[in-house]
C-alpha cells in the first residue's frame, strides 16, 4: 500500500525486531491514516533534500516492538508521528538536521542521534525542537556531543 508517492506502508512497518521476536508489527487504522499524515510530510522532506531517496530505518512501532528496543512507551513511533531515517545522496545526519530545521518544515522534533541516523517526528504538537542524542542523553540543539 503507497501511504504517498514515494513511500509504502512497507517501509514504515518493517522491523528487523518485530521478525526477529515473533512480534505482530501492524498498525491499526487509525495509525495508519497517521502514517499517510507522516508520510506526506516525509515527502516535503525529500523536496527539501533535493529529490534524493529517503532510507527509512524505523517508522511505526508497536508497543511490543517499541518496548523490545527499549524505547518510551511515549514515542511518537507508537502513534505514527516518527521517522528514523538516513538520505546518503544528500550528506550525513548532521547536514540534513541543519538543512532541515533551517527550512520552514513544520515538526515536533528533530534529533541528529548518534552521527547514525535522523529522527523525525510530526507530534501535532510541533514544537519544532531541535535536539542531538549521544549515549542516550539529549542536548538542544545540534552539537558534536550531548550532555
């Protein structure tokens, strides 16, 4: 199923843990008119890093799945709202975090985490953070280092 013109509910549904555990990663609908929401702002991302393709490395979660890596049983990946994702013809995490929170792109947050990956996430909060992780702690801004 496309949830926009470049991106598949496919992409934001995979998870190595999910596969890996047995674990029944599939939203409901609800989550899924989120993820056609995600997904066509993903879009606007794409547009401001050239047209260049997008590497989704995790999108939604289900709880289970979320819980499996750790993560906050608040994480916008349970709702739907987040992206983690990689665009190597544009440059490196830290050049698309500036690239983007430099733009005029509407989002909860932005985190550059660990020189790895982006996450992105379009809580209708939108607060427009911008934060850096290292070692599982958050600094504002986009630094080499987190506090």
């Amino acid at each position: 199923m496309q949830l926009s013109p470049h991106f598949s509910l496919s992409e934001f549904t995979l998870s190595q843990t999910a596969s890996r555990l047995g674990v029944d990663n599939t939203p409901d609908e609800t989550v899924i008119a989120r993820l056609r929401q995600t997904a066509e702002s993903m879009e606007e991302v794409r547009d401001l890093l050239g047209g260049k393709p997008i590497l989704i490395s995790s999108g939604y979660r289900s709880l289970a799945v979320n819980r499996a890596l750790g993560s906050s049983d608040t994480s916008a990946h349970i709702k739907g709202y987040a992206v983690d994702f990689i665009c190597p013809a544009f440059g490196s995490p830290l050049a698309i975090c500036k690239a983007l929170s430099k733009s005029k792109l509407e989002f909860d947050q932005i985190i550059e985490e660990m020189g790895t990956w982006v996450h992105i996430s379009f809580d209708p909060r939108m607060r427009g953070q911008v934060l850096t992780m290292r070692d599982g702690k958050y600094a504002s801004g986009l630094t080499r280092s987190a506090a």
